[in-house]
C-alpha cells in the first residue's frame, strides 16, 4: 500500500446561521484546498462528504452530488458519509484507503453541515437520531443527558467528587475558549472563566451551558493525494500514518464500559498499531470535546491520562501549548464550534496546520509538532482516528 | 490488487409495513449471508450498510452501529452509505476496494429500508431530498415528475409517438410482474397485462400506476471476500470483476443529456473496463427500474440497445429468459419491490443467485449465465455499476 498525504486543506469559518447552504460552504472549503494544492477540480478523481443532518436542516439527501456538481467535478463518484459527528473522518479514512490501494491518486474528503437553522431544540431532538431509535432515544435520551450521566458514572467509578469533576470540566471549557479566541474560523472568540462556567445555566446535572458545545454551521475540506503526487503539489505534505474506525451500539450494549467508551480504545489502538506509534510520540491532538467530560474521558482512552486521572491533565495545565500534550488548541467543538458532519474534516485542518508550523501568526502554533491525532466520535460512541505526520 | 468475490447472500422477504426494524431486517439479511458462507460474526471485519430515509421512518441515524452491535460484530468498522437508491451499490463497491486492497479480507456490505411506514404522500416529499434542494425539489418536482418529464424528452428527442413509447413502458411492467410472481421474496406476485397498465391511475402523465415501482420495507446483505478466502468458504464465489460510479448532478447541469443519464454512460464504462468486458459480453442485467421509462433508457446507456431504441427490446422479447440480455429476472424494482437503500444489494443478490445457477427451482434461472451486471440509479443521476462473474 502506498503512503498517503494531505496536499491542501481549507475551511469556512464556523458561526451560528450562516446565509450559506451546505452545498456552497462545501465549495467554499474545497476550493481553498484545491488551490492551495495547486490543482483543478477536474484533476480531482473522486469525493467524500461528511454529512449528518441536510436531510432535516435542508431538506438535502446525498448531498454529495450537488456538491460535485457545484465545484466542477462532474461525473466523479461522489459518496455521502453519514456518522453524525464522525462523518467526515470517516470520509477522509475511506479517502486514504482508496488513494492507498492505488485505485485513485487525489481524493477530495470533508463535511458541511448546516445545524443551526432549525434551532436547539429541534436540531437537538433530530441529532439524538445517533442514538438506538429502538431503545435509547425513545427514553428521552438526547446527548447532553448522556454525557451527564456519564459524568456522574465517572464520579462514582473513580470515586471522584462531583464537585471536584465540575471543576475540572470548567478548566477544560476555559482553556477551549482561551485558545479559540485566536482562531479566525472560530466560532465564539471570547475568554470565559471558570466561575462563569460553573454560574452557567443548568443544561443536564452536571453539566452546564458552557460545558456543552454549540450547533454550528460550516465546512471544511481536505486533499488526499498518494506520496508521488502530493510532493509535487506542495513542500509540505502531511502524511496520513495511521487510522483507525469502530462502531460502539446501544447504551445497554456498553455499561461494562461506561464511562470509558469502548469503540475509541479499539479505534485508537488501530491507528497507533498501524502507524507503528504510541500515545508518547504524540505532540498535538484535536478531541471530541462535545461536552466538557467528554475532553475527560477521551484523554484517558487516547493514552495521555491513566483513567480516573483525565481531569488533572487541564488541572495541572499539562494540555497547553508548551506542555505535555497540547488539546484542542483550534478551541476545539466548544468555542471553534461543530459543525456536525464536518467537525472531523476541520480537526484534520488544524492539525495539518499545526504540522506545518503555519499557527505562528495566530499565537497558537505548537512548536515543532510532527505528529498529531484526530479523535472523532460520532452518535453514542462509534469512533474514527486519524494519526497525521508531518515530512 | 487481490481478487474480490461474494461468498454469501441474504435477503428478506420485501413487502409493504414489515413488523420489523431497519436493524432488525438488515439483521435477517445478514445471518443469512453470514451463515451461508459458514462464518460467524465475529469473522466479520467490517460493515458498510445502505441506508436512505431511517432518519425520516425510524427516527435513526448512523444505523450502521446497531446493526454491528445487534449481529454481534462489536466495535468493528461499520459504515452508512446514502446516496438514495444507490446507497447499498455504493457500499458493496467500497467494500470492494477495501478488500481488494488487502486491507481486509472479509467485509459485510448491504442495505435496509423501512420505507412504508410513512405513508406514499410523505415518503414521495421525503425522498425527493435526493433532488437539488436548491433548484429542483423546491419546484414541487419529484421523482414520478422527473421520470415523466424525461418521458417526454425521450419522446421529442427521437421522434417516437407518446402512446407508442405508452406501450413499450406497459410492456416493461407486464414483463416485471410475470417473473416477480416467481421470486418468493418479491412484494407483488400478480401477473399484469398491457391493458391494465395502460387502464391504471394516472401519476405524472405520461406515467401511470403500473409504471412505478412501489415503496418497500426490505434488507439484503452480502460477504465480500478475498479470493483465497471466498474458496475456503464457498464452492461457488462469484466474482465482483468491475465498479464503477458517477455522480449526476442538479438537473439544469445534465440538460445537454437528457433523457439521457450521463452518469450512468460514465459509471458503466468504468465497470467495463475495469473488467475487460462489453455489454456483449452480460448474460444477464438487473436494472433500475424505478418506472418503466427508466429501464428504457438504461438499456440504452448500458450498451444493450442503440439511442431512441430501447423499448423496442421488450416488443421483441429480447430481455426475456432465454434472450438476447434478460432484464430483472428478479421482478426489478417494480414488482419485486424497492427498499430504497438496499435495492443496490437486492439485485447483487439476485445476480449472485443466477450466476450460481441457483434459481432453476423458482423456474426463472437463465441457464448457463456466466457474467452479470448490476446497474442502481440515486436520486436523480448518481449512478452505480457492479460486474458479478461466477468461478
């Protein structure tokens, strides 16, 4: 199998209610990646759209064609993946795997989403649709209530104060919005602290709003293109090392697990195997922070934190820039935003930023960062990792 | 790259309001395959399931992981592909590549469908999201307007009298529903005549009742395999030799090819020559016949028949058992029924069974067939192919 890379990235900004359909910041994001890889869209062999919710907030199935159609790739096979959040890496996976194989050199991948039209309510009813419709979401479940009870699990497991969690969650949503503040795409560019968190609006016990990440609009793409094309598209090619998919299955289906979640130990574990690298050789990670605990947990099952110990890492400040092991220094889903069926593609556009050293003007570059890992969960649990690298 | 074949089918029986689940008859469809190719689950290395309207009919997203977690594959890879009626061809044809690769050796592709439920009135708005949301489907156009229309462009553009092309349609209809009373799966078994397709309900002039393919509820489910595996497990593999896919686009985009589907000449050709093989050489084809319109002018696109000629197979018996190129010896979409999302493997499935000579019983097998093609349309275009070889 061939080694893979990123040629070019590109990326909406992310915001509340955008007058752009998914169709066109799709294309808006695509075509700064195409340019930037110094290519055309007829050079561009075929696409995969992440894509959770056009259905709902567009009325817009297999968006995927429209796309295609939009940014002047006629006729190429075009494929939707629908993974609620997960959508888009598992989009970039599959787009590996087939530039990999040697069946296509340049691939497009990505996501576009469009959430906030149909308002919290509503999107947060319809985007509980990536829980078990036979068992879970009819109980009401929706996933601010799963992430809350997840929390309180982890408090009872590891026999951890509630009080002491919040506190820790609150440090996690500080250091997003902290570092979010200096990212252009980002949604929300404003510093909260900890005391505003834990005076925030009561959303499900534990957690609080500013726990919770928003809905959001936008769009980010990414070219995947085998070594040979993609050292002669750029000088700075970040390669594609390892990546890694599992699925997880209804709530009853993991409480041997829970709080941890079982399908990202599994993910992750293919990524690392298969990039022939560890937790320790990462210096840069964008996580599935849809809820402050979920920053917690994912920290643990990723291999930076023994489990029961994911909240010191922010406590210590060991997930800056400088330290241990940087976090979501986009602002991750909690002040950069989520965009559903793209958040995925945009984790994937920061850390090919970060691997290219080109964050330095924005104040948040970690430097000499070689190695990074995108962690994406979509629904309640299944998982998709991406292990990326820098020349 | 390795050789790919099918090593077991399974499928439900189609039908109108089935008492199950999307995961629950996907489920069925899957034992079934997975039992015929004497494996067990946990052999199972990955999951791409079609899947099209769940979020509308069911309420679920991401289906992909229920249905791994309900058969007992945990936390492998699972996959949802949409793309409308193609949502199943695509995730065969993706499990293809994933195993040709040599990334896997086993992969369980398919599809699911609870399409019914809804009622025709809601189903018909909900799955016209598979138009441009932008320029078509907010014109009030759906897809027995877009056939209709395509029906008169077909007219025009060759010069064949409306009632002319009337009676080759109810001819592809009569033909449908002859061989769909012999396929046990099938949601109609009820011989129709010319007349009685030309008596029934009006639709989208010049359409009628009997030229439409049902809603269905229905799942189907194949083992794609490596070579070397596929022999351990099946004296009969048969082949996936060919794939292609194409994207369509918004319909103001493909004017300069209507009635033409632009995507399906693009699509087909890749099959083609990925297989080394012409339409001359398909002993047998199941086609998209979401109305009788479409199976005319896929002929046509697929090489069976010249441009503005293609009904005239029907008037000739050419698509017959025993004739130049049998068309839908299942029944097709129109009388064996159309589970949206698993259509694409509902006709691998019956190409499977002809080319392993296994439908003598059910008195519909076309002797000595050798090499198959599979042909699914999505939404208004996007276009699939799969070349099926036995041993």
């Amino acid at each position: 199998m061939r080694r893979v890379a990123i040629a070019g990235v590109g990326h909406t900004d992310i915001m509340f209610d955008s007058p752009k359909t998914e169709v066109e910041m799709f294309a808006e994001a695509a075509m700064d990646a195409i340019n930037e890889s110094n290519l055309k869209p007829n050079d561009i062999q075929a696409i995969n759209c992440g894509n959770a919710l056009g259905d709902f907030s567009e009325g817009q199935g297999m968006v995927q064609s429209y796309i295609a159609d939009d940014i002047g790739c006629f006729n190429v096979p075009a494929t939707r993946f629908e993974s609620a959040c997960a959508s888009a890496t598992l989009g970039i996976r599959d787009a590996a795997m087939w530039v990999a194989s040697g069946q296509y050199d340049i691939v497009l991948a990505g996501g576009t989403e469009k959430a906030t039209a149909m308002g919290t309510p509503l999107a947060t009813r319809t985007f509980a649709m990536g829980e078990d419709s036979r068992y879970d979401s009819p109980s009401g479940m929706t996933f601010p209530g799963f992430f809350a009870m997840l929390a309180h699990l982890y408090c009872s497991r590891y026999n951890i104060p509630l009080e002491k969690l919040k506190e820790q969650m609150a440090m996690v949503s500080v250091q997003s919005h902290h570092y979010g503040v200096n990212n252009p795409h980002a949604q929300f560019k404003k510093e909260r602290t900890v005391e505003q968190v834990l005076s925030s609006f009561m959303i499900a016990s534990p957690l609080q709003l500013f726990d919770c990440c928003p809905f959001s609009d936008g769009a980010a793409a990414v070219v995947v293109a085998s070594e040979d094309v993609a050292k002669k598209l750029t000088d700075k090619p970040v390669y594609i090392v390892g990546t890694g998919q599992a699925s997880a299955g209804k709530m009853s289906a993991q409480y041997k697990y829970l709080p941890r979640i079982r399908a990202r130990e599994v993910s992750v574990k293919q990524a690392y195997d298969m990039a022939g690298l560890g937790p320790e050789d990462i210096d840069i990670c964008e996580l599935h922070d849809c809820f402050s605990i979920a920053s917690i947990i994912a920290v643990e099952s990723l291999g930076f934190a023994d489990f029961g110990h994911g909240g010191e890492l922010w406590e210590k400040g060991e997930t800056k820039i400088g330290s241990k092991i940087p976090v979501n220094i986009s602002g991750g889903l909690k002040s950069k935003g989520h965009p559903i069926g793209a958040t995925g593609a945009s984790q994937t556009y920061e850390i090919v930023k970060q691997l290219r050293g080109e964050l330095v003007d924005q104040g948040r570059q970690v430097e000499g960062a070689r190695v990074g890992l995108v962690d994406t969960l979509g629904g309640d649990g299944l998982s998709c990792n991406l292990i990326l690298k820098a020349d």
